[in-house]
C-alpha cells in the first residue's frame, strides 16, 4: 500500500513538475514569439492603410490591473471630438483593426484600440487572462480617454469583445452607447456550450473549477475553445492562416480565464441593463450560435437596436462586412450622444472637408 502511494506521490510530483517545465519553455517561446512579431501586423494589413496608421496614430501604455495595457490611438485634432472605444476579440489585437479604426476616424472618431492583457503589445501572460481582467482593462481605457478628451465615450466590441463591452459598460465605463458583434454573458453554461468548440469540457466544469485553484496557470490550446477553422467562410481560408500565423495572435489559453468564461457575471444583469446598445448577430455565424446572441438581445433591457447580418459568417477581412457595422454603429451612437457632444460631431476641423 505504502509502495502504491509513493508510487502515486512520485508521479503526481513527476506531472506537476512536467507541466511547470512545459510553461516556463513557453514563456520563453512567448518573449521570443513578441520579438519576432513586433512588425507581423504588416502582413496583413494594406499598405496605404499601414502608411494611415503611421501617419494618425500613437501608442500608449496604461496602468491595468498586473499588466500595461497597450493602446493604439488614432486622435482627432477637433475639440469635442467622439471617441470610440474598439474591444478586440480572442485571437486578435488593436494591430489587425487597423483599416476598421480608420473607418471611424474618417467619421470624426477619436479611435481607441487596447490590447486586453496577455494579447498583442501589452503585458500579461498569453492567454492567461481572465474575465474580469480583461473587463477592467476597457473600463481603465474609457478612464484614460475621460481625462484626455472632451468628447463623449462609445464602445463598439467585437466578437468576445461584443461581451467584453458589455461586462465594461455594466462595470461603470463612462460610455454613451455600446454596439456589440455578438452578445453574450460570461455566467450561461447553456449558452456557453453552443459557443465552445469542446462542449464536453463544461461536464468537467467542478473538476476543472478545483483544479484551477493550484494549476489555474496551466495553458490549453485555444482550439479547445475557439472554432477557428469555422471563423470566416471558405473563400476566405487563406486570410485565416495569415491571422494564425501571427506570432501575437492567441494560440492557448489558460484554465483560470477558461473557468472565468463561465462564471463571470456582469455586474448588471441584461435586463436591469439602462446603457443604449446595439447588437448585431451574424446569420450564418458557425462559431457563436446566432440564437445566443438573439436570446441575450430578447432579454436586454434599456434602449436596444438589433440588426442581423445576412450571409455572413462569425468574421471577414472584406469591406462588404464591415460597411454596415460601422454605418449602423455611427447611427446608434449619434442617436445616444449627449447633446453638448451632440453639436461637436458637425464641427469640421480646419483644411478638412466635411464628410
């Protein structure tokens, strides 16, 4: 018996040990993956719209939580300008909306795009952050743009970040209005098994919640999550293996922000909600089943526009996918600014040409 548990100590040791060599390997692979990809985002991004972002944009790093928070601002010279908020979704980072921004811009936006902890330019271990964090972290961003600019705060949150932007508005962002690319809550297991690419890891839900407790730094392959391959629709596979190959996109994710993607509840419940938000679902959208999105807008509260995208999958490089989010987006927040900001938006700066 004795020679069993020994046995059982000495291998239980032999894993724990494995698995902290195996992380601390990845860190390194992590520093080495940041380097290498500092300049990555060039490959996919047009070149007149690289000279763009260049031209208008600054970086900054903000105080959040255990991590500096990345930012690319695109600031408009107008005072009294809007500023538009723009959350990033699981595999992506403030680099790859790039032409999206300035889409806003040439609207009259101040555009700002962080980088949640652990993703892209900003600190944190990769993948590694939890829900709460990454909630806190665009709360610190429309913080940081409430004591740099004039003009109202809007939000528009993209894919995971269409809940991330939620769970920020419900935390006390001083935003206007919200536009979300998919809806959700991080606290529906029902809902979240039509959206996780392993339903069966939620039956593991207790086990796994226990042993985050000690290994919550254990990392998991984001495909066990995330239904990659369904991300956009066939003609556009190749742009989806440029994204993968980005040495900054999100490759794993870690148990602690797993299990916090299950028992987050937003600190408003949807239908004591009072912020004006739009939300949008695509139809053909084979990585967020379109009825949960459908479902959180029907039990929304407060002012509520919803628009579903026809024939279009979760996500697309293609202008035709976007024109209708920013439009739409512009319209809401226009809709929901406050009157002060209100006038500001028809303000022209000067040499510049209305739109």
């Amino acid at each position: 018996m004795r020679k069993w548990a020994a046995a059982a100590m000495a291998l239980a040791v032999g894993g724990v040990g494995a698995l902290a060599a195996r992380e601390a390997w990845q860190r390194r692979q992590d520093q080495q993956d940041f380097e290498v990809g500092r300049n990555y985002w060039r490959t996919y991004t047009p070149a007149e719209a690289a000279r763009w972002a260049e031209a208008h944009g600054t970086s900054q790093r903000i105080p959040s939580y255990a991590a500096g928070i990345h930012l690319d601002v695109y600031a408009q010279a107008a005072v009294g300008a809007p500023v538009l908020v723009i959350a990033h979704g699981l595999l992506t980072y403030g680099k790859y909306l790039i032409p999206l921004a300035r889409a806003f811009y040439d609207r009259g936006y101040t555009v700002l795009c962080p980088d949640l902890g652990g993703s892209g330019f900003s600190g944190g271990v990769r993948g590694a952050t939890s829900v709460g964090e990454a909630t806190a972290t665009l709360v610190d961003t429309t913080l940081w743009a409430r004591q740099r600019f004039d003009g109202s705060i809007a939000m528009l949150g993209l894919s995971l970040g269409g809940a991330l932007a939620y769970a920020a508005a419900a935390a006390g962002a001083p935003v206007s209005a919200i536009a979300c690319l998919d809806l959700f809550t991080f606290d529906d297991p029902a809902a979240f098994r039509q959206i996780i690419a392993r339903p069966a890891l939620l039956d593991a839900l207790p086990l796994l919640r226990a042993i985050a407790v000690p290994f919550g730094w254990v990392r998991v392959p984001v495909t066990w999550v995330h239904r990659v391959a369904a991300s956009v629709a066939p003609a556009e596979s190749g742009d989806l293996t440029v994204l993968r190959n980005d040495p900054l996109a999100g490759r794993q994710i870690a148990l602690r922000s797993l299990i916090s993607a299950v028992t987050t509840p937003p600190a408003v419940p949807l239908a004591h909600n009072t912020v004006p938000t739009l939300v949008f679902n695509q139809a053909d959208d084979a990585v967020l089943a379109p009825e949960v999105t459908r479902a959180a807008y029907m039990r929304l509260g407060g002012p509520k526009r919803y628009i579903e995208l026809p024939n279009s999958a979760h996500w697309s490089a293609h202008s035709a996918f976007w024109e209708p989010i920013v439009r739409e987006s512009d319209r809401w927040f226009h809709e929901h600014q406050p009157m002060p900001m209100r006038q500001s938006i028809n303000q022209t700066p000067s040499g510049a040409s209305a739109p």
